[in-house]
C-alpha cells in the first residue's frame, strides 16, 4: 500500500499507459484532488482515490489504471 504523505502537491499523475491525468492539488480524506488548471481538467477539480496509485516516483504519481478509465472513473465533488 501506497504511503499517501508520499503524494507532493503539483505532482505529475499518469496511467499506467504513462498517459497524463492530472496535476496534484492535494491529498485528503484518501483521495487525490487535482487542479483545475491543468489543461486535461476542463476547469474542474477531479478527485481520484489514493487506492489507484501504483507507484510514486520523484514528481510522478503513476496510477494502476489507463488514463481514460480513470477519467471515466473520476469524481468532480
């Protein structure tokens, strides 16, 4: 299991495809909320569970997932 105190803000995050997902805003209540400035968030916060992350390395989160699944799985509240 992935320590979430590991996942930096401004963190790139990226599927297991390496396809980019998001930007990390922050980290709370076991979920990952990514900026809404991010050009792949349409003006939106998204919100991804810490349970998706496969790996932390350096500034990359790399999820367990491909990129549009977890965009077809991702909360906006």
């Amino acid at each position: 299991m992935i320590d979430a105190a590991q996942i930096k803000e401004h963190a790139n995050v990226v599927g297991s495809d390496g396809e980019h997902v998001g930007t990390v805003d922050h980290v709370n209540n076991g979920e990952i909320k990514l900026t809404k400035k991010d050009p792949a968030a349409g003006g939106l916060h998204h919100f991804i569970p810490v349970d998706f992350v496969q790996s932390i390395e350096g500034n990359t989160v790399k999820l367990d997932r491909p990129a549009e699944e977890v965009k077809r799985e991702w909360s906006t509240s």
